[in-house]
C-alpha cells in the first residue's frame, strides 16, 4: 500500500527536489496551513505549487520545523503573497528572527541565502496545534538543529519527521561540527520516535514512507558509524554542503568553488577542527577541499 493512502484527511505532500525541503499542505476545515516552505532560489514554483494546491483558497498559517535555509526560505515569498498569513517558528530561533541574526541562523555560516520574514508566535514542545481538523502534537527534536521541532498526530500515528529521521538516515548533525556534542541529541531524538511508534512518516526530503524497526535500526547504526568516526561525519557534511551550492549556482568554475568553499566560517571552521593539516591558504593555492566519495 502507498504510505501516502494512509495519510490523514486535507494533509497533502508537496514531495520537492534539492534544494527545498518537502511542503506539507493541510486545506481540510476553515483554515489552511502550511509546514515548511522550501529554498529561497526555489520560490516561485513554491507559490505556484501552493496557489494550485489551495485552489483559490487563501494560505492562513506557515509553520517551520526548523529554520535551515532549505525549509523557511519561501517564508518571505509565502508571507508577501498571503499578508495576513500566521507564521510559527520554534521558540529557539525567535531572538535571532526578531533581530534577523544570520550568523545565529547559520545564513552566513553556510554560505546560503534565506530572505527576512517575519513571525508571529513560536511552536513550544508540549503544545497541540490544529492543522487540517486534526491535532498534532509539538516534540523537540534536537541534533541535526538544537531547535528542530517535529509533529505527530496520534490518531492516524502520522510524523512529521523534518530532518529528525529520513528513510535512509537523517540530517547532517552540524552542531557536532562546531564543537557542541550533539550526536546522543540524535540518539535521543530517535528514541522519542521509537515511543511515538508512528506508522506514516513525512520526512523533510523524499517519499512519504512506513516506519519500520529495520528503518530505526538503520539510522541508529548509521549515528553510531558517526559517533565512531567523526572525521566520516565530518567529509560528509562539507560534502552536503558543496553539493548544495553547486546544485544552488548550476555552474561553477573550480576557482569560483574554492573561493567560496575557503570563504564560509562553517568549512574552515570545519577544516580546522577536523582536518588541520589541510589549511586555508593551501585550500588558496589550490589544493582541493577534504570531501572524497
């Protein structure tokens, strides 16, 4: 059976490629919400994609998991469309919306683009929010972000996984990348979706699936292969995300790509932190980045 059958009344996934994360649209009842909204380069098929969906109907709320670029970067175009449209972030981020802080919002960080927005209340862990006449429950997911909110609805044990579990892993951990240990967060995390023990997960990227131990199993020696090798976890990240820009720019000369690449605090931080013997101004004459297959 197609997982997505089992999904509850008006939930609808916008299932969308690299750059954006996955939109999931609620239209059932008087009002329409949205989780996740996408890559700033992606949103003007957002809009359309949206538009068509609601059918003339206009979008009342956008929630966000969490604040990577890659799922709050049509924020800005959502909320310009929809004025009126009501927008939830997780309360961890909301100093750094209000005062738009892109180091904090790791923007700057990663070399990635995500315009403005504003918000106009926060998604705290323990509350219940009404999408599509039904309530979802609120969970902090911290490790792949300290601020990761995930959503479930009990009744149809359907999650909204976000970056919190994937059907083939998880989300680059990047805390642990800088310093702050965050790998037993992702232990931790993956152990509340044990006890959740849904049947249909949304993910933040690809196809709508079931959960399974053999999924969990495999994310749990996936962590454990990183907690073990950290260097791993490491390539992997730099790997993501030059991968992402590439994917963002379309084309890139070699010389372009390491000016970039040496230029965002994430990577040399990155660099130093793991890979010391590889410097910037080697990186500068033109030695390749740290990211092999």
């Amino acid at each position: 059976m197609n997982p997505s059958t089992l999904l509850p009344s008006g939930v609808h996934v916008l299932e969308r490629g690299w750059l954006s994360s996955n939109n999931i649209l609620f239209v059932n009842g008087e009002q329409t919400a949205l989780v996740d909204s996408g890559y700033v380069t992606h949103s003007v098929q957002t809009l359309d994609l949206i538009g068509n969906a609601l059918r003339g109907r206009v979008l009342d709320r956008l929630l966000n998991t969490h604040l990577h670029s890659d799922h709050c970067g049509g924020n800005a175009a959502l909320q310009s469309r929809y004025p009126g449209i009501r927008t939830s972030i997780p309360p961890g981020e909301a100093k750094a919306v209000a005062e738009w802080d892109e180091e904090a919002l790791s923007y700057r960080a990663t070399g990635q683009e995500c315009l403005r927005f504003r918000f106009d209340d926060t998604l705290c862990p323990g509350m219940s929010v009404e999408l599509a006449e039904s309530a979802w429950e609120v969970h902090a997911a911290p490790g792949h972000d300290p601020h990761s909110v995930i959503l479930f609805e009990a009744a149809s044990r359907t999650l909204i996984s976000a970056d919190a579990l994937w059907e083939h892993g998880f989300g680059v951990v990047f805390p642990e990348m800088l310093g702050e240990p965050s790998f037993d967060e992702v232990a931790a995390t993956l152990d509340l979706i044990e006890q959740l023990s849904p049947r249909t997960v949304i993910p933040g990227h690809g196809a709508v699936f079931s959960f399974s131990e053999e999924i969990l199993r495999n994310a749990h020696e996936r962590l454990e292969a990183f907690v073990q090798a950290p260097t791993k976890h490491a390539r992997h990240a730099l790997k993501v995300l030059i991968k992402f820009k590439l994917l963002e720019a379309r084309r890139l000369t070699e010389a372009e790509l390491r000016s970039w690449f040496v230029g965002i605090p994430y990577s040399v931080r990155v660099q130093e932190r793991f890979f010391p013997e590889l410097t910037v101004e080697l990186l500068e004459q033109g030695e390749r980045p740290v990211v092999p297959s």
